[in-house]
C-alpha cells in the first residue's frame, strides 16, 4: 500500500512537556538537563525510559516495518529525532564506503560464546538468562563471534567482496558496576557495530584506515567534535591494537594523555602503565585531559575466525571491529556544548528541528490574525525542501512569547520565528516577523531584529 506525503505539523500543544525540578545531585550536565527537560526519566539505576519530547532528540531506530512508522507519527518527541538523525548520518557514511547493513539478535548462546573464551573472562558485565530448557544465553554487548559464525557458514565466496563490511545498530545491554550519570554509562545503550573481514593483515588495515577516515567525518566534518583519537588496551575483545575516540569534557568520567606537539595519545589505563603518547614526549608537551569516550575500534587479527572457522580458501580471514555509542555521542555532545544547567545544546545536524516558529498569545492584538498567519507561515517553511518535517510549531498560546522562546532556548533550537507584538504594529502594511537564533556555550537568544516574509524564506534556504 502506498502512504500519501502529507504535512506533520509537530504541536507544542500536543506534547508532554514542561521541567521535573528532580533535586538530584549529578555532575553530568547531559543528565540533568534531559531529565529536567523532559527527555528521559529514570527506572531505575542505569535504566530510563524516553519520553515524548524525548523520543523526538529512539522509535524510527528500532521499527521494523513501514505501517508502524505511520502509526507512531504523531507520537515521536525531541529525542527520537537527534537518534534518528545520527543514525541517519552514521548509516549514510558507512553505506558509502561500502558496508551493510544488518540485524543480528540480542541473545548469544553460551555455546558460541565460549569458542573464543569471552563467557568466561567478561564475567559479571555480561547479562545472562536461561531458558526452559536449561540452556544459557547472554545479552549480547558485542557481536564478535555470531558475525564470524555468519561469515563462516555462509561465506564470503568472491574476491571481489572484499573488503566484506556489515553493520548494525542496534539496543546492547551491560551490566554496570555502577551505572550513572544518564546516557553515559547505563545498562542498555544504542550502539552501532561495524564488522570487516579482508584475506591479509596489510589489506585489514587499509579497511581500519577507511573506517577511522569515516569515523572522522562522521564526529569531525559533521557534528564539529574537537575529537582526540588515542591508543587503548584491546581487553575482553581482544586483538593486537585498539583505538579510543574521546571528546574532550571536563565533566569526563574518562581521562587521556595527550601530546600537543605530535596529536598522539593513550587512554588512562596505558598511561598507567607507564606509555606515552609517543618516544619523543615528555612532560612539557603532553597533559591529560578529561574525556568522554566515544567510539573504540579493534585488530582483531584472526581471533575469532580461526576459532569460528571463517576462512576464505582455507586462510583464517582478518577481523576487525568498530563501535560507535550513539547515546554517548549525544550525551557527550550536551555536557561540551549546554552554557548552563539550564541551556540544552546539541550539534547543528542533529538538532531536533531546524526552526520553531512561536504565534501570539491569547491576549495579543490581532491575535486571531497572526495566528492564521502563523499557522500559513509553519506550511509555506514546510513546503521548503530544506526544512520539510524540521518545523516545530509552539502553539501553546496560553504561554507568553516570551516564556516559549525561553523554552525554546533551553531546547536548543537554533532558529526561531516570532510572530508577536512587533508584527502586530506592521501587519496591516505587510508581514514581518522576530528572529532570533541560539547558539553554542551562549545560554541567551540573539535577537537578530525584524525580517519580512521574503527575507525569511531567503534565509531559511541556507539553514
């Protein structure tokens, strides 16, 4: 069946919002800022549930089939939308070097996941169940050996399928030690985990070169991370190197140690153990920086395709693996870029919506008017090929302007639309409008004066 593409108008009105002044004490901004605001609320420790507004910044992640995209439509809130459009980004970028896409399930059995020995030396991180049959399963956090048992039972039958790289993203489950601080260290995440088989060790780091090339796009040219790339311990994975990316915070729970004078780094647990950055460094030009770990990605060698049985022509294929931590990066983004406890702040590209558009209140004069201009204005932006389903409508008119351009200043919308008093005195000569941006570490709205409807749709083009 095919669907009609109509015009969602997302309403203020509609949604669960409004802050929960919770009194918890946290050094996380990220933490407090979605709780405050409405994004996500405790269950429990590690555990939240993703409310409405929240779930517009988890749902087009996880759906399965078309009718329940349109079933939930009206449903999705603020946090759905920041996924979604990082995951969007990440899958664009991995879909153009190449990789796939797809699912594998949660569940790994205990037989699988002893071939290679990590049922045993992950220990207490892992949730485990068991079945009415007696047998043992655990919630997979990573999806190591299931890939390599793919790739040896199905093969990879042709050379000219290499580099053979597939992904997913996907819910993963761990069992923290201590699960805190929000979305940067609970006990179910969303993750996107890369695999890639290659027939040499010098062609498996060319993939590891394209995939850190992509990473870097993805977290430097596209969401403008000041992102330190640094040397890591491989651990329960396992393999010969491993590579952390870490974002710079000083609210960090993480540490690295940097080097200025020639960009290379170790993470906390190698600079324990006495590494450097690199042989020429000492004390003068290197620093350790608080952080939030990111991403991470691994040589694995052959690992688990010898193990597994994944060869091609009788060689043990060359396994890698990446991991980006969607949620992390949508954390991390927060603490770096909010101004305050008050102010959330988010990346220009996975913003929720590009422009809010606020009409007049209740009491205003013309009201009546400039709302049904207001409402024109939210389908004429709509209509726009840059800003179709990116439009957020805060017709909570029993609000003040002035008090819904404070919560959209707190929401971190970049653009807003006022159409208010000022545009009352010139209505009845022509329309115009207030605008006024956010930006980044700055908790207050720019008021950038007064636009007429073609200036506006001139600007509105290059957001």
């Amino acid at each position: 069946m095919c669907y009609p593409v109509t015009m969602v108008v997302h309403r203020a009105s509609r949604m669960m919002l409004g802050t929960l002044h919770s009194g918890a004490r946290t050094k996380s901004l990220s933490y407090h800022l979605m709780v405050e605001n409405g994004l996500i609320h405790p269950a429990s420790r590690g555990l939240f549930s993703i409310l409405p507004l929240g779930e517009f910044m988890l749902i087009r992640v996880t759906l399965k089939f078309s009718v329940l995209f349109f079933l939930k439509t009206n449903f999705f809130s603020f946090f759905d939308r920041v996924v979604d459009k990082l995951v969007r980004l990440i899958e664009d970028e991995l879909n153009a070097i190449g990789a796939f896409k797809m699912s594998m399930p949660v569940l790994g059995s205990k037989e699988l996941w002893t071939t290679v020995g990590r049922w045993d030396k992950i220990g207490a991180e892992i949730f485990r169940v068991t079945d009415r049959e007696g047998k043992q399963f655990c919630l997979q956090p990573t999806a190591e050996e299931m890939i390599a048992q793919i790739a040896a039972q199905r093969g990879v039958r042709r050379r000219t399928m290499f580099p053979f790289m597939v992904y997913q993203t996907t819910p993963k489950f761990r069992d923290e030690m201590s699960p805190r601080f929000g979305l940067l260290r609970s006990r179910e995440f969303l993750m996107n985990d890369l695999y890639s088989f290659d027939l040499c060790e010098e062609n498996a780091l060319k993939t590891y070169d394209l995939i850190a090339q992509a990473y870097r796009r993805i977290l430097q040219n596209e969401l403008q991370f000041e992102v330190r790339v640094v040397r890591a311990d491989s651990g329960q994975i396992g393999g010969a190197v491993s590579h952390e990316y870490h974002l710079p915070s000083d609210s960090g729970e993480d540490a690295i140690t940097f080097c200025e004078k020639c960009a290379k780094g170790v993470n906390a647990e190698l600079s324990r153990r006495g590494e450097k950055p690199c042989s020429e460094c000492n004390e003068q030009c290197t620093k350790v920086i608080p952080s939030v770990e990111i991403a991470h990605t691994f040589q694995l060698g052959d690992l688990f395709t010898r193990s597994l049985g994944a060869r091609y022509q009788k060689v043990p294929m060359v396994m890698n693996c990446y991991g980006l931590g969607i949620g992390r990066i949508i954390a991390a983004s927060i603490d770096v870029l909010s101004p305050d406890e008050n102010s959330l702040r988010l990346p220009l590209a996975i913003q929720p919506f590009k422009i809010v558009v606020i009409p007049p209140s209740d009491s205003s004069q013309y009201s009546s008017e400039l709302l049904a201009y207001a409402e024109s204005l939210v389908e004429q932006l709509d209509l726009n090929a840059n800003l179709h389903n990116e439009v957020f409508f805060d017709d909570r008119t029993d609000y003040s302007i002035g008090k819904r351009v404070l919560l959209a200043a707190q929401l971190g919308i970049a653009h807003i639309v006022v159409v208010g008093a000022r545009s009352a005195s010139v209505f009845t000569c022509r329309p115009m409008v207030e605008y006024l941006t956010i930006e980044n570490h700055h908790a207050d709205p720019i008021n950038m004066g007064m636009l007429s409807h073609n200036e506006l749709f001139e600007l509105v083009t290059h957001i």
